[in-house]
C-alpha cells in the first residue's frame, strides 16, 4: 500500500455528542489517557483546572459550568490515528455542533443512565440521523442508580427510529453495580472482589453458564438477574450488522462508567473496529475519494482568539483527500485565488503544534487573516472540486445592535463582521443604512451574550442591545424579479438583507407570512434549507 493509503486507512475521525454533564468530557479524556496523549485527568477543560490557557470569552463557560467551544484532538492508539472532534454541549451552540458533525465519519453519543435522552442529544441524533451518520451510543455513569436498561434501549430506539444492539449488558448499577457482560467475547468485566466491594477492574473470563464461578464473582442476586436479562436480550433485540451499523441504522450501545474508567477500553477497541475509514466527499456530480491523491479539504469552523498567547483566527479544515503539504500551494474555491496555507497545526485541547504534513481524515487548523468563510473549500488546483455548503440555521432570536461610541465605529465594523463570518451569530443590515445599526441572528439566546462578551473583551465595543419578538426569517424575493419594494406588509414584518447581498423578512409569527403572501401576489417566499430538515 502506498503511503498516503496506509496512512489514510487508519484514520478514524469521530465527533462525540451529548447533553451536558452526560460526561463527554470525562470520556474523552479517558480516551486520550488510553492514547496516552494526555498525563492526567482534568487537562482538558478548564472548569476545574487551570494548568492551560484558556480562550478570553471561554470565561462565559466557566462562569456557566458549560462547554461552548469545541475542539479538535488527535491520538494514536493501537495502530490507529484518531481525530476527535468535541462539540459543545449546550443547546443554544447547536449549529456549531452541527458542522462539527459535517467534519465527522462517526458520532459517539454519550448518555446518562438517569437520565437517557435529553433534548440536545434529541436535536443533535436527528442530524446524524439525517446523514447516516455511525453512531455509537455510550451509557455513562453505571455507578449511579440508573433507569432500567431495557427502557434506556427503547427509548433511543422509538424516539430515533433505529436499531440498538448492546455489545455489552450492565450487571446492575448503583451501588449494586457489579460490572458488564461482554456479549461476543461472552466473558465478565468486573471488580476485582466485586462481591465484596472491591473496585480494582479486572477482566475475568466466565461462562454464563459457569453457575459457581458466577455466584463467587457478582453473587447469586446479581448472576441469576443477568441471566434473565440476557436471555431477554438474546431472544427480543436485533442482530448485530455491521453495514446496518456503518449505514447508521444499527446503533452498538455500550454501558459503563468513565469516571471509574469502567468500560472504556472495550469500547474503544470494539468502536474502533466498527467504524470506517475516512469516507468519501461529494463535489457536484463527482465523488472524491479520500485516497485520490491530491489534497482537497473544506472549512467547518472558524474561531478567533482561542488562546491569549495567539490573538488571531484560525479556520479548522477537515482533509477530504489526499495528503496536505505545508510547503505547497493550494487554491481557495471561493476566493479563487492560489494560497500557501499559514502556521498549519493540529489542536491537542488547548495546545497547538505546528505541522508540515497531514491526511485525509484529519483535521487542521490554520491561521485565517480573514479570507475563508465556512464551508470554503480548499484543494489542489488541478482537482478542481467544490464541496457543497454548510448549510445556516435558521436564527429563532433577533434583536438590534447600535453603536453607542462613534470614534469606536471601526471596532464596532470590524467585531460583529468578524463574528459573523464565524457563524457565531448571523448579522442583517437594514435597507439603505450604515452599519450603525443592524440586526443581529441567534439561534439561541446564549449566543447574545457571547458577542457582547467577545465585543468588549475583544474588540473594546459596547453596544445597545434592543431585543424583538421577530422569531420568524425568510428569504424574499419577487416572481418577476423585481426589486423589494412597496411591499405590502404588517408594521411588524421587517425588511433586511444579509452580508450576501440577499433580501430577507423577518416575522413575529406565522400570520404575518400569511399577511404578506396574501397581500403581496408576486411575493415568494423561502425558509432557510436546513430548517425543514430540523423540523
Ligand atoms: P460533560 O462534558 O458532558 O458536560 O460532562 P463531564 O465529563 O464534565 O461530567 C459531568 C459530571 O459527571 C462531572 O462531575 C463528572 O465527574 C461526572 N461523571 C462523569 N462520568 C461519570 C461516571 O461514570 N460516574 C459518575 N458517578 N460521575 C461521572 P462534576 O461534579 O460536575 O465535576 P467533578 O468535580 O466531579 O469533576
């Protein structure tokens, strides 16, 4: 195999999801202990630990106790180079999850087993749903009273509408919990002296039928419960499929506890079994594979200021073919212009190391001086490929921004500019008006409060804020073409135009778009792609 396959064929590029505090943090830092990428537990987020810099407004998160940024780490384990991509956890962030998701093969739900699906893994399930997307589903925090394993399974299985197949079965939770039965290798994970109280791991290969050894090792209750919740499994869950799997209609759940390190490893290894090389990419009517040899990748997140050593943008790429070169030139799709891609790096958390090669299947970060807009795409000249868009959200909060200081205008210009090309909120001009005032987009509130954040900490910018009731944007346009104007609309309805130049309605509600259709006979209108999607 050539270099550039072998290196692309142990690549494994996964985003991992969940509801705060479902422990994706803790997981993720346990798989990096496993790739011994990290020393210690507690090195990634700075919500307890201070030891790394963290980005200025990642001050909203500590404050809040929530995950808003997302990060990209790689590791090597077993032969494998994995890319993880974190994703915030609050809901309010969630398109920013969503092109995290664009840049994954695989998604890795994590879920409290109190707590089982919460609303943000219910959004964000629903998109990888719709992109059949491998998910793979991690029942975390064992060690806690937990709802009822069968209700878990059946919830993920009637709320998404796909199979699940335990790869493993918990043997009890809570303080009764006694450890996991791995199905294929048909063996007991467990405590050493579980019966006992013991908390040291150890893998004790038991057949299920072995009665004795069983009752020495989790005790009679617990083997004779196990056996009748197996036998249950057996003979009413799915067959395991591995293209089912692959095509995201087979979710493998997993049980366990990060926190006390229970379970991790079988999962990485049988996930990293399970999932797929890098996939394919499709530009227009050509399919890319990832082992065409010449490079091509997209942009699916740009963000300023992660680091207050290094105040500068950095646009993240996913690699979509071949290998990336420091030394060459690339060309920018949308900027139609041949580029030298600057100070390229690879994230590790917070920290950053500069890199002179790279493969399909990774992801890079590289210093952006304002150029890229997500979903750029970036590759070699001759491959001429455009992979489609990121598609937007549609923003459900609308308020007006106005500048207070007027010697701080470029500031001002200059921020919410920036932030926007970010994605981090959407801005709207107001027809035939400066920039003094515009409308600013969110799909959640939060996101409000990060600009004003960033504004000041930033840039040095206040602003006045005026929220609306607005909830409702579509695009307009007129049937014959024309210009947008002498419409016929309610007070309420507002006329603005994106950094696109396209025009666009914003409503209060529904019967207000009833009012402009009615009234306005060449009026169309149309919603943004992504949200009929969501709906
Ligand atoms: P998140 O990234 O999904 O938001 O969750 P995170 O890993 O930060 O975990 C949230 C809380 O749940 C943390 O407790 C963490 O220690 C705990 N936790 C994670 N996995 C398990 C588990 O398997 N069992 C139990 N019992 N707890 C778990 P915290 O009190 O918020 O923080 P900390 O002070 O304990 O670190």
């Amino acid at each position: 195999m050539s270099d550039i396959k072998n290196e692309i064929s142990r690549r494994r590029t996964f985003a991992i999801i969940s509801h705060p505090d479902a422990g994706k943090t803790t997981l993720t830092e346990k798989l990096l202990l496993y790739g011994r990428a990290i020393q210690s537990a507690g090195s990634i987020k700075g919500k307890q630990n201070d030891k790394h810099a963290v980005s200025d407004w990642m001050e909203i998160e500590k404050k809040r106790g929530i995950s808003i940024t997302s990060s990209v780490m790689q590791f090597e384990y077993d032969g494998y180079c994995i890319n993880i991509l974190d994703t915030p956890g609050h809901q309010d962030f969630s398109e920013d999850t969503y092109r995290t998701l664009t840049a994954a093969d695989s998604v890795v739900m994590v879920i409290d087993a109190a707590k089982g699906i919460e609303p943000q893994t219910r959004k964000l399930f629903k998109v990888c749903a719709m992109r059949h997307i491998p998910i793979f589903t991690f029942i975390n925090k064992m060690d806690r009273e937990a709802r009822d394993s069968f209700e878990l399974l059946d919830e993920l299985e009637s709320e998404f509408g796909i199979g699940t197949y335990p790869m493993n079965w918990p043997i009890g939770c809570g303080v009764d919990f006694k450890g996991v039965y791995d199905r294929e290798k048909q063996r007991i994970l467990t405590f050493a002296d579980a019966h006992a109280g013991g908390t040291r791991i150890e893998a004790i290969e038991c057949d299920i039928n072995d009665t004795e050894k069983l009752d020495s090792l989790i005790g009679m209750y617990s083997r004779q419960n196990l056996c009748d919740e197996l036998e249950l499994v057996e003979g009413a869950g799915y067959e395991f499929d591995l293209d089912l799997v692959r095509s995201g209609k087979l979710s493998p759940v997993f049980f366990g506890s990060a926190l006390n390190n229970f379970g991790i490893e079988p999962f990485l290894e049988n996930f990293l079994k399970m999932t797929t090389e890098p996939l394919p990419h499709r530009s227009g009517e050509k399919i890319i594979e990832p082992t065409e040899e010449r490079f091509s990748a997209f942009v699916f997140k740009i963000q300023a200021n992660m680091n207050k050593a290094h105040r500068d943008r950095i646009a993240f790429m996913r690699i979509c073919s071949g290998k990336f070169e420091r030394s060459h030139e690339y060309f920018h799709v949308q900027g139609k212009k041949s580029i030298k891609l600057s100070r390229p790096q690879q994230m590790m958390a917070q920290e950053r190391e500069v890199i002179d090669t790279a493969y399909a299947g990774d992801i890079i970060g590289v210093f952006d001086p304002g150029i890229f807009s997500i979903g750029d795409t970036i590759c070699d000249e001759s491959l001429k490929c455009e992979y489609a868009g990121i598609p937007t959200f549609a923003p459900e909060h609308f308020a007006i921004v106005e500048q207070i200081d007027s010697l701080k205008r470029k500031q001002f210009d200059k921020g919410i500019t920036q932030i926007a090309q970010e994605g981090a909120i959407q801005m709207f001009f107001i027809p035939n008006s400066g920039m003094e005032r515009v409308y600013v987009g969110v799909v959640g509130t939060l996101q409000f409060d990060v600009l004003q954040f960033r504004m000041e900490s930033e840039y040095g910018v206040k602003y006045n804020r005026i929220d609306t009731p607005l909830s409702l944007v579509r695009f307009a346009e007129m049937k014959d073409g024309s210009e947008l104007s002498d419409l016929n609309l309610m007070s309420t309805t507002k006329h603005v135009i994106d950094r696109k130049g396209r025009d666009l309605l914003l409503f209060n509600a529904e019967y207000e778009i009833n009012w402009a259709l009615d009234k306005n006979e060449n009026l169309v209108l149309k919603e943004f792609s992504q949200l009929e999607e969501f709906e």
